[in-house]
C-alpha cells in the first residue's frame, strides 16, 4: 500500500536543519520565495599570480603603464653579510704593509744613560737659542738709532761663543755613541731692547738661565755614574758661566751708578771707555 503524499514546507531533513541554523542563505530555490533577499554568495579570492586588468588608454593621461611585475626584492650585494666578508679579504692586502727600520746600536756606546743622552739634546738646544738672542741683541745695538758699536761687539762674541759650545756637546754626543736630535730653536721674546742697558740685562738673565740648565745636567750625570759627563762639563762650561755672570754683575753695577737707565749719555761712556777697552784686550 502506498503512502500517502505529504507536502512539507521544510522539504528534507536537511533544509530544516538549516533553517533552524539561521543559515537562510541555504534555502534551496524550490520554494519560489520571491521577494526575498537573494542568494548570499562568497567572493572567491583572485589566484595568486593572476595578471592584473589593463587600463583603457586615456586622452589627457600620457602612455599607460604596462602590468607591474612581482618583482623579488634585490639586495645590494656589499650589503649581505657574506659579501661584506669576502670584500673585507679583498681590501686587506692592498694596505701597504709598514717598514721596520731596524734600529743601530753604537759600538762605541760605553756608561752613556738614555738620560743623559736626551739632557745634552736639550743643552743643545738651549745654547743655540742662547747663541740667537745674543745675536738679536748684537744687531739691535748695531743699529743706526742705538749706535752702540762695543755694546754690539759684546754681545756677538758672546753670540759666537755660545754656537761652538753647542758644538763641542755635539762633538762629545758622538764620541759617547748618542745620536743628535736637533729640535726647534726659539726665537727671542722681542726684538726691540728700548736701550743699552735693558738688552745687559737681558744678557744675565740668559746667562744664568743657561748656568742652572748646565748644573741640572751636571747632576744628572752624577746620579748616573758618568764620570766623563761631568768632568766634560766642569772644564768647558761651569767655571766660564762663573766668570761671565760676575763680568756682566759689575756691567750693570757701574750702569746704575751712572744713572744709565735715565740719562742717555751714561750708556755712551760705558761703551766707549769700558766695553771699548775690552775690545782692545781681546
């Protein structure tokens, strides 16, 4: 016996499932509900590497652009870490390598410290800037506005006297097996003396200034055993500098006396009768 047909709105198992599931979209075409809203279909997506639209050429636009290219990204190649390591291995050996310059011990070096080698260097150095005042002071007094012709005698004696000192030090710096190190004279710290009498006491203030320079390295060489240094130095510089500082004291003792510094005159007299005798003893 056949059953009797029986006319659902649900349809099948199915479609009411769905409905009950508020998935309204799912409701299939046969139940011809029109007016509804249509059907819900989801977008697809694009494949991947689909080309993309072209665009209508334009007649105010310039030429259109073709279809970008998914390019990959391009990396600079001093940029990666392996190609800065193999540039590093490039550049390395085009640096030119430094030239050792093998240093030469003197044969005849025998008890000359380091010390006293680099000391004598500096007594160089502080009489031949000696030796520059004396001539600065020289050329000043042999000027035609100072006119002091035994004033300028003076003081270029003394100015060649200081250069064959420098001399002799250099002459002992070798016997001992020293190297020479000449460094940069300094100029004197004027050049107009004003008078006669400034530039005598000028003249001291270097003289004892050099004096003290000599005992510094005469001690130094009795710290360091060098019994040659000192002897060197006692018969060629100490008992002069004596000498010379006591002949430039009573210089300026007898200027004072004669009221040198204000009276013009007196710088005259002295350099006529005392300065010019010396010349004549010399």
């Amino acid at each position: 016996m056949k059953r009797p047909l029986r006319l659902s709105i649900w349809g099948s198992r199915r479609d009411k499932k769905n409905v009950l599931l508020g998935l309204w979209w799912k409701i299939p075409e046969s139940l011809g509900t029109t007016g509804t809203s249509p059907k819900r279909v989801k977008p697809r997506k694009a494949p991947r590497h689909s080309p993309p639209a072209e665009v209508p050429p334009s007649p105010t636009l310039a030429a259109p652009r073709g279809p970008r290219r998914n390019r990959g990204r391009r990396r600079c190649p001093l940029r990666s870490p392996r190609a800065r390591a193999a540039f590093a291995f490039v550049v390395a050996p085009l640096l030119p390598a430094p030239v050792m310059v093998p240093i030469v011990v003197s044969q005849v070096r025998h008890n000359y410290h380091p010390d006293c080698e680099a000391a004598v260097n500096n007594q160089i150095q502080m009489q031949l800037h000696a030796s520059y005042v004396y001539l600065s002071l020289a050329f000043y007094c042999d000027g035609h506005s100072v006119a002091l012709e035994h004033f300028s005698s003076f003081f270029l004696r003394r100015s060649h006297e200081w250069g064959d000192g420098a001399e002799k030090l250099m002459k002992m710096q070798n016997q001992r097996g020293g190297r020479i190190r000449l460094q940069d004279i300094l100029k004197p710290d004027r050049d107009d003396w004003h008078s006669g009498f400034q530039a005598m006491e000028r003249a001291l203030h270097l003289e004892k200034r050099v004096n003290q320079s000599l005992l510094e390295l005469h001690r130094l060489a009795t710290e360091r055993e060098d019994p040659h240094l000192c002897h060197f130095l006692r018969s060629h510089y100490l008992h002069q500098q004596v000498l010379i500082i006591r002949e430039l004291g009573g210089y300026l003792t007898n200027l004072r006396r004669m009221e040198a510094p204000e009276n013009p005159l007196a710088e005259l007299l002295f350099d006529r009768l005392t300065l010019g005798r010396s010349d004549k003893d010399t």
